[in-house]
C-alpha cells in the first residue's frame, strides 16, 4: 500500500511540472518515502514525462540504486506517478 504526494515546486524550472514522492503507507516498508521524483512536460505536450532521482543513494535505508534498474519497477512508478500528476491537476482546475 502506498500514495502518491504531487508537491509544489520549490525552484521552478522552464518544463518542469511537479515534484512527485512515494509513500508507503502499509506493510514492512511503512512509512518510508521515496522522493526525488520529477514532473516534466512531455515533448507532445499532452504526456509527462517521470523523470527519477539523479542521485540514486540510499534513502530511508533503501537502496535506490537497485529498485531503480529494475525496468519492471520504473515503468510502474512513472505510470503510478503520471497518472498522480493528472488526477491533481484535475482537482485543482
């Protein structure tokens, strides 16, 4: 179990949309977050593009390096973290 926190931007960047964070909200990992997340308007202008951290380290004890190679878990997370964006973005208009 986890959600999605869209966060304002703190240095806006020309393209740049949002930040994004995961947080585990049940199980083992509970509690911890995953952030570094980016938003970026995507080259069509209709999609996003989820860009991740560029400073992979460790964070909450987790080895962002590793979950990060894995295709898997990058397709779902900028799946997860795209259709977060969206749906705040409909809250807000």
């Amino acid at each position: 179990m986890f959600r999605v926190d869209i966060l304002p931007l703190r240095n806006p960047l020309v393209g740049k949309l949002a930040d994004a964070e995961v947080q585990f909200t049940g199980g083992p990992l509970a509690g911890t977050r995953l952030g570094g997340f980016a938003v970026w308007k995507g080259e069509n202008g209709d999609q996003v593009q989820v860009r991740f951290p560029e400073n992979p380290q460790e964070q909450d004890g987790i080895s962002l390096s590793r979950l990060l190679s894995d295709e898997l878990f990058q397709k779902a997370v900028r799946s997860l973290i795209s259709t977060a964006y969206f749906t705040h973005v409909k809250t807000i208009m």
